[in-house]
C-alpha cells in the first residue's frame, strides 16, 4: 500500500513510530489470511442477495435429491407382494 508512495522519497520529518506503523501496515496487507478474507467479504458480504440465493439453491437442490432417492425407494415398496399365478 505504502511501497509505491515511499519509493525514492526520503521523509527526514517522520519518527521511527511513523516507519514501524508502515512497515506494520504492508506485513498485514501482504499476508494470505488478509488476502482471503479481504476477497470473501466482497464477495459474499457486499452483496446479500447473493449470499441468499445461495442457500435457497442448496436448500432447493437437496430436496430435490432426497425427493428423488424417496420416490425411487417408494416405488419398490409399491409392487406387488403376492405371486402371480
């Protein structure tokens, strides 16, 4: 974040304080962790509707799938138990 401002500039005003919260700065912003959950928040955070539509999507293709395993389980119990003649 800072590395692209600070390049060829020497601050002789600013205190070691100042120097230690940059470097601070840049260790967090290149971390993975902060990567990954900087992506996930806009992603899923910024946008609710798509976080809803998720969940209905799964709801809806789980119940598809156990409707399907019912009614494929359901038809065998509905043959005929007695033997033809």
């Amino acid at each position: 974040m800072w590395d692209n401002s600070q390049s060829g500039i020497n601050y002789f005003g600013y205190s070691q304080p100042y120097h230690d919260m940059v470097k601070k700065i840049n260790r967090q912003c290149k971390s993975t962790l902060h990567i990954v959950k900087t992506e996930f928040y806009q992603l899923f955070c910024s946008r609710p509707w798509y976080v809803t539509d998720v969940i209905i999507a799964s709801l809806v293709a789980i119940g598809t799938i156990i409707q399907v395993y019912t009614s494929i389980i359901g038809s065998n119990r509905m043959k005929p138990h007695f033997l033809p003649n």
